[in-house]
C-alpha cells in the first residue's frame, strides 16, 4: 500500500509554498520600484534581486529573465484596467459615441497616471518590442471591450473590419499617450485632449456624426399599491 504524506510532510509543503509566494512578491514589488525610479534600460535582473534580497540562483525559479518580470508586472495590473474602463457609465458620459470615446479615453490616462509602474511598462517609450507585444496583446482585448460598450448603446455600421478599426483606434491613443511620456515625462492634460480628438476623428470617418441609440430594456414597473 501506498504511504499517506505525514502531516509534518504537508505543513512543509506549505511553508516552503508559502516561503516562494512571499519571494516572488518581494521580487515583483522590487522590480516595480526600481522602474518607477530609473529608466527601464537601467534597470537589471542583478539590482531586483538585490533590492528584493533574493539570491539571483532562487529567483531564476520564479522569473527565468528580466522579460519574465516585467511581464508579470503588466499581467498584474491587466484586470485592474479592463474593470477601469468596463465600469457603468454615468448618464453624461453616454450621450454620444464621442462622449463615450471620451470617457473610456479619459479613463485610461487616469489608471495611468494613477498605475506609474504600469504606464512606464506600457506606454513609457522604453519597453523592448517582445514587452510592447505583449501589451498590444492587451490593447487589442481592450478594444473589443470598448467597442461591447460601444454597441451595446448604439448602433455600430455593419463594419468589414469592425474590431480592426476598434484595435487601431486604441493604438492612435496609445501613441499619444506614449508621445506624452517621452516628451513630457508623464501624462498631461493636453495629451491627453490631443488623443480623444484623433481618436474621436479617426472613428468619425466610419461611424458619421451620430449613431442611432440601441433600444434599452425597459425597467419592469412597480406594481401599485391597492387603494
């Protein structure tokens, strides 16, 4: 008969599982403060480590390379992000597909500005293509996002390319937003203005000046009390 794993055997599991979770977070958080601190080039698989106080011989475990890292970085805020833009729009910000545009726009120069490490990573103008690919990769779930948002208030043409247009859309934005970094070190308000224009005008030669609302479903009424 096969032998039961004793319980010293599982409680050693455990606190070596536990032990590998607490390195790896370690290495994350030090390799998130070293890229808000230095340019991206500067920053080295040695130096995390270091900060971290993590041998190099045991982080190989966790991260093999420097790409791993700050993909796991990106990957970290990626949810964050999605929710960022997905939340309910107040009644103001669905007035129009413009208003729309706008806001989810507007929304992710927020999460930016407000994500330091996540806007170097992705939008600082320093990333490696294999990271920046990676985050097109995410650029382009996003953009089906937004165009669900989109549809489900107003009725999109029957586009050949619909998700294209969306992905290229989201890119316009994403070099303006990149172009502030470079240029500015950080995201500015009239960046940010600059890119709802390109993104509003590049939509407009396919959507029009207006979109015809998508019927909402009606609220079920309240019954009346009997009188």
């Amino acid at each position: 008969m096969a032998r039961r794993p004793s319980r010293s055997t599982g409680t050693a599991a455990a606190r070596t599982q536990r032990r590998g979770d607490q390195r790896r977070e370690r290495l994350l958080q030090a390799a998130g403060e070293l890229v808000e601190q230095h340019a991206l080039a500067d920053v080295t698989y040695a130096a995390i480590c270091a900060r971290a106080g993590v041998p190099p011989s045991s982080a190989y475990h966790f991260y093999p390379d420097l790409d791993a890292i700050f993909r796991a970085l990106l990957e970290t805020g990626r949810a964050g992000f999605d929710a960022a833009l997905t939340r309910p729009l107040r009644p103001a910000e669905r007035r129009s597909w413009q208003s729309v545009v706008e806001c989810l726009v507007d929304r992710a120069a927020r999460y930016n500005r407000t994500h330091p490490v996540a806007a170097r990573l992705a939008i600082g103008g320093q990333a490696p293509p294999q990271l920046k690919r990676l985050d097109r990769d995410a650029d382009r779930i996003r953009a089906g996002l937004a165009l669900e948002v989109l549809e489900a208030l107003f009725v999109v043409p029957p586009l050949r390319h619909k998700r294209k247009v969306a992905f290229v859309a989201t890119e316009i934005a994403d070099t303006v937003f990149t172009a502030s970094m470079i240029e500015e070190g950080r995201l500015t308000g009239a960046y940010v203005t600059l890119a709802k224009r390109a993104v509003v005008g590049f939509l407009g030669s396919y959507f029009g000046a207006s979109l015809p609302r998508r019927p909402q479903p009606r609220r079920p009424s309240r019954p009346q009390p009997a009188s």
